[in-house]
C-alpha cells in the first residue's frame, strides 16, 4: 500500500531537517507525496515523524530459549517499540558463531520477523572467550558486528587479534566490558545498598578496566569498538577523552541504567536484577549527561527476556536481565526530553543515525529513494506502562505501572505498516 504521511513534525538527523511537512511512501520507498497516486492518506498533526529506530542490542533467544522469547514475538516487541531494525546478539544455544547459525536467523528472520534483524556473530567460538571464531565466513555470512555479549574477552592478547581480523573484514566490535576477577561473581552494584541488603557486589571498576584496555587497542589499530551498557561515571569520562583524542570508541547507555538506580533493589525484586547492574544516583547522572553532550552515541535496550519462572527465584540465583524494546521511547523520552535535558532533535539522533553510525550503515535518513522505514510517535501521549499488554512472551520488566510520557504510534518497514497503536 502507499501512503501519504502528512502534518508530521519530521525529523531527520541525516539531513539535519525538523520542520512540519509531508512524507510519501511509494512502492516501499520515500516518496514525493504530491506525485503518488492511490495513497492512504494519515493526518499526523501533533506526531513526530522520524527514520526507523535502531536497537544494537537484542537477545532474540532464538534458537535455544523459545519459551522467553522468538524471533516473531520479539520483532513484534520491537515494532511495538518503534524499532524498524535490531541487531541480534550471537549469545544463543548454539552460539551465532558460524555461517550455518547466520543462515538459520536470516531465513527465520525473513519467515517470521517483521522489522530488520541484523545478525551479530561471536568473536570467539561458543563465546567462551578461548579461541577466534571464524570471522571471515560470519562476514561472508552477512553479519554486521561482532561481539561475545554476556560475556567479555578476558586474554588481552586474543582480544588484539580480534580488533586486528575484525578491521581487516570491516566489522565493528560490540563488546560487553567485564573484567572478570574484579566482577568476583557480584550480583549488583557494590556499595551502600549492597551492603545495607547483604548482597554480594561488583564494582564499577570492573568495566572500567576493560574499557581502557579497549581504547587503547582502538588507538593501536584505528579500528571501531563499541562500549555495549555503559553503566559508571568513570567509564563515561574514559570514553569522553579518548573520542576528544580522536580514538574510534563509541557508547551505548539503556533505558534501565539512566532511568533507575541500585536503590530500587531493596525490594528485592529481581526485575531490577541486570548486567552491568543498577548504579549509583551519581553514575546515573553521569550517563544522562554524557548521552546529552554526545559522549554516549547511542541508547540501545539490551532487551534480555526471561520467563517468570525463572525470575521467581532468591536474587542471587536469578538470571540478569529485562525486556526494554517496548518501553524505551517512553522511559528514555520521559526521563531525557520530557524533563527538559535534551532537545528533541538531539535524542533522536541517539535511536538512529548515532546507532546507524556505529553500524558503518551510511546515509541513514528519510531522503526521496531510500527504505521507507519510519517510526512514528506521539510526545504528548501519557500512559500508564502494563507488561500484560506486551508483544514479547516475556515480562521480566521494573518498569510495570509506571506513568511515562511519549508512546509509540504507528511502524513502517521497507513501506510496510507493520504496527498501529490500538489496532
């Protein structure tokens, strides 16, 4: 079908544009509306109309742990959501570490999906962090980062050769930054909750080592790696310097971690059980502030899904991780925009050329030709958030009746409507 968008507040990043206009959709491209024939036309006054959002940061459970979630299920979460594409994390059983695994998801993605699901592959084999996986043939198989999420490198010198083959096939580096000895099997944020509630903690300084040892082989090479959820101050600072240096580092914060602290685990409640995990007030104020000023480029969810049987245990014995596709433009939009922070243009920048830009994807942006993917929100809808309602199988959320501002309207992929609020 094609479609004329019009009264829209566009904004695109790419082009530098925000203004209220018309946007066409024609044959599954942006189109110019005055010249399209047969079109449905959708009044969009008081909508903000942007480029498809992107999430570098997914765990689409599939294959391995369909129970919380799948490829289907997940995607529809994600247009829910207001993202058009996801990259999918390589931590599955078995591990996205072979062109085989790439084929699986791009022909269940194609069957199934309805946004763009953007393979990852391991960057070592089985993600056990011993030995190089084959990167040469995850590039031949499409994929278009590399990382070993939910678990970090922890040989340095294998690392370095990882950033050399990952340069040498032009794949950026998405890596979860965990020094392993210091994390010492902490299960939150170390320092007065933890001690207060008796939990075993994991200092920041955890990942802050391992970011330095990141910038510094991204200096050594002049290849891109990416911070995946950043979560201390001091990590903020780390990457603030080595990009005013010139150095090709780049950073990602969630929705969680700029909205919520380690406070919040008094209850208990392992909903607010994550990794990194929840910080302090002053870290989280850190991470607003750098994604303000552009420090932090991207926000991505880290969408974790897990099923409630396996949440309902003793904290400790909890897996890490929530769901966040559905509920980041309203938590991030309260939290940066809502509150006067961030100017519009600027946060959107971090849902989609900031991530399109990690990604090496070029001219991401709502020029006449290009895919018609676009997300399309309304900044003045109020509402209460109810997991019940969620298009994920899973509701591992801390966010259950919150009231936040900003909510998803209507996703296009490729031309396509592939979610409507209420319909």
């Amino acid at each position: 079908m094609n479609y004329i968008l019009k009264n829209a507040r566009i904004i695109d990043p790419g082009r530098s544009v925000d203004t209220i206009g018309d946007i066409g959709i024609e044959n599954g491209v942006i189109a110019d509306p005055g010249k399209i024939k047969d079109a449905e036309t959708v009044d969009l006054t008081g909508k903000v109309l942007t480029p498809g959002f992107i999430d570098i940061h997914v765990h689409l459970r599939q294959p391995g742990n369909t129970t919380a979630e799948t490829i289907a299920s997940g995607t529809a979460a994600a247009a829910a959501g207001g993202f058009t594409s996801v990259v999918a994390m390589p931590n599955t059983s078995p591990a996205a570490d072979t062109a085989g695994a790439i084929e699986y998801l791009r022909q269940t993605a194609a069957r199934t999906g309805v946004v763009r699901v953007l393979p990852c592959g391991c960057m070592t084999k089985n993600y056990s962090g011993q030995e190089m996986a084959g990167i040469g043939s995850l590039k031949s198989a499409g994929v278009v980062a590399l990382s070993d999420d939910g678990k970090c490198i922890q040989d340095h010198a294998l690392m370095r050769h990882v950033v050399e083959y990952a340069k040498s096939f032009e794949l950026p580096i998405l890596d979860h930054c965990e020094d392993n000895f210091l994390a010492a099997g902490g299960v939150m944020n170390e320092g007065k909750w933890s001690v207060l509630l008796g939990i075993n903690g994991m200092t920041g300084a955890a990942e802050e080592l391992m970011i330095a040892r990141n910038i510094i082989l991204s200096r050594q090479f002049n290849w891109p790696i990416h911070m995946q959820h950043v979560s201390v101050k001091e990590s903020v600072g780390l990457i603030r310097k080595a990009r005013a240096e010139g150095i090709m580092v780049t950073g990602e914060a969630t929705p969680h971690h700029l909205s919520l602290t380690d406070e919040c685990i008094r209850t208990y409640d392992t909903n607010y059980k994550m990794n990194p995990p929840l910080r302090s007030e002053e870290d989280r104020q850190a991470l607003i502030q750098g994604v303000a000023d552009g420090t932090i480029t991207a926000i991505a969810t880290d969408h974790a899904p897990h099923t409630v049987t396996a949440k309902l245990v003793e904290f400790d014995h909890a897996p890490f991780g929530i769901v966040g596709l559905e509920t980041a433009l309203s938590v991030t939009y309260t939290e940066l925009v809502a509150s006067g922070i961030m100017q519009l243009p600027e946060y959107i920048k971090r849902l989609t050329t900031g991530p399109a830009d990690i990604l090496r994807m070029k001219g991401y942006d709502l020029a006449e030709g290009k895919n018609a993917d676009i997300t399309i929100f309304d900044p003045d809808a109020e509402y209460v958030i109810d997991p019940a309602c969620f298009k994920s199988k899973s509701r591992n959320t801390p966010f259950g009746g919150k009231k936040v501002r900003g909510r998803n309207f209507m996703t296009f992929v490729g031309g396509k409507l592939v979610y409507e609020l209420g319909k």
